[in-house]
C-alpha cells in the first residue's frame, strides 16, 4: 500500500456557539499549529461583537489566519477563501507546525477541500430578463419556478432570498444545467493536504440553544447597536451587502430602521441564529469522514487531543 507523504491538516469544525475557538486555542497549547479562522464574517474588519470575533488579547496570544482581512464594503467569495486558506496553510507548514482550520463556513470548506465549479459570470441582459419576470410573477413565483428547473437548489434556497433565485435560474439560462449539478464539480486533484476532520455535534441542541440565547444577550450588552450605527454611519454601507447580511447585523440593522423594538430584535436575532446553526449542523452530517465530537460530553479537550495526538504520531 502506498505511504501518503501529504502534509497533515486539521479541520474543526461545528454550529455557531459550540466553542470551536476555546477549543481551537487549548489545543494550540498542546500541540505545534497555526490557526486559521473559516468563517465568512470575521473575515471583515469592524464586525467584532455581532461576529463574535475573538477579542485582541486572545488574538495577540492565538494569532488567526484570515480574520480582519476585508473592508465590509468588499466582496469576499469562497473563492478568494480557497486561495487566501492554502496561502496560509504552506506559510504554517513551512514553519514547521500543522494548520489547524477553525469555524464554521461549510462552503468554505467545502472549497478549500473540494475545490469549485466553474460557473458563468453574471449576465446583465439575462439579469435584467429575470428581474422583469420576478417584477410579474414575485420572488416566490420565481422560486416555484427554480424548482421545476432545480429541485436540489430550490431546496436550499429559500422563496425569498431574491440574489440567490436570480443567480440560481441565471445560471440554467446561461447553461442549460441545473445550478446543483455544476456545484459537484470541483477539484480535479486530490487536496494536497491530510486532514483529520473534528466536528462538534451536540446531541442535545437544548444547551447549544440557551448558549446561544446567553451569547446574543452579552452582545447587546457589549454595545452590538453601536458597532452597528457605527457602520451606518460610513454612508457606504447597505443592508445588502454580504458583510452586512451576516447574522444578527441584519437584524440590528433592521431595529435600527424602525422596522421593530428591542424586544423583536432579540427575538429575531437569536432565532436566526439558531436556525443559522441548524443549517450547519445539518452541513456537518454530510461530512461522513469526520470524527464527531459531543461539545455536551465531559472533557472534550482530552477526547478532541486525543484524536489529535494520534493523526499526528502517524504521520
């Protein structure tokens, strides 16, 4: 049987709340790694308290790949993930310690690891087609419409997330393949990395729920409503954006509008995120070769080294 001699990687993932940095920084204690941050909204500086950002003392002591690295204003793709994670990757490699991969971005990793589709530029004339149509018809309508066409990407996309319908049925327009379909592709290669997966699962979401709860209250408390007039008041920024868009940001940026009291905000804000953790956890059970973890369960740093230990005394 042939040795594989790839470089050895470790991926911890797990839902928001499930204490994958207190995990990621004990283990770095213990053992030769360079974190690197997977989480598509602490890649943006000015998002700290809504993004649960680790604060600068814990960031002087456990240095993050990929945190603070965007303006909000600018766009951040899994794309310019995949190349930005392997730049990261070889410099920790190359000073002798392992890359450890931390959040909870499936897409991004899914992109580092799997590699991308190509898929077509946006279009402005089919854009512009598609906007007229939903002006008639309404976003569901279009949505019913995407899942005759794509049944698997109507599936994830929800009847009002406009931006994704009109990507999604552009690029059956542009194609004539299902959005799904071309998503299966990718890397042509094998990663050029061994990777040990660890995920965080709960069995019992109740304490991942009330963790979450708890979180939001503290970031209200820390000054969220600020951070985020903050950001209002740059005058470049809209509610749009995919910064902006992000967890609990939306929501303030919402309450702030008018468009509800604190009470609702509260509301909103912890049940988008749980249901943003649903979506993850459901991510991490299609990763059948990763080793799950109960963050519930007693001692899981001595479980997660453990695992950690072993895949790096085989190497």
């Amino acid at each position: 049987m042939p040795v594989d001699r790839r470089p050895l990687a470790i991926f911890l993932m797990g839902p928001t709340a499930s204490g994958k940095t207190a995990l990621a920084c004990a283990l770095s204690k213990r053992f030769p790694l360079g974190l690197i941050s997977v989480d598509s909204a602490l890649v943006y500086r000015g998002l700290d308290i809504g993004a649960a950002k680790p604060d600068a003392a814990t960031l002087a002591r456990y240095p993050h790949a990929l945190i603070d690295i965007r303006d909000p204003s600018e766009p951040y793709s899994a794309a310019d993930f995949s190349t930005d994670a392997q730049a990261a990757m070889q410099r920790i490699g190359g000073a002798g310690r392992i890359p450890l991969l931390v959040g909870g971005t499936g897409l991004y990793f899914r992109a580092l690891q799997r590699g991308l589709s190509s898929l077509p530029d946006a279009d402005a004339e089919v854009r512009a087609q598609l906007a007229e149509k939903a002006a008639a018809i309404g976003w569901e309508g279009m949505h019913r419409r995407l899942a005759e066409l794509d049944p698997q990407a109507a599936a994830r996309i929800k009847p009002g997330d406009a931006q994704r319908i009109q990507r999604a049925l552009e690029v059956i327009t542009l194609t004539g393949q299902a959005l799904s379909a071309q998503q299966q592709g990718g890397r042509g290669q094998p990663f050029p990395w061994r990777v040990l997966k660890l995920a965080l699962l709960p069995q019992d979401r109740a304490p991942l729920h009330a963790r979450i709860a708890r979180r939001f209250d503290d970031m209200l408390h820390e000054g969220l409503l600020d951070e985020v007039r903050a950001l209002r008041r740059r005058g470049d920024l809209t509610p749009d954006l995919p910064a902006l868009r992000a967890v609990g940001y939306r929501q303030a940026w919402e309450h702030l509008d008018g468009l509800y009291d604190a009470a609702e905000l509260r509301n909103r804000g912890i049940f988008a995120t749980r249901q943003l953790a649903k979506r993850q956890i459901t991510w991490l059970r299609s990763e059948l070769d990763a080793r799950v973890l109960d963050p519930e369960q007693g001692n899981l740093l001595g479980r997660a080294a453990d695992a950690v230990g072993c895949f790096l005394a085989a190497k």
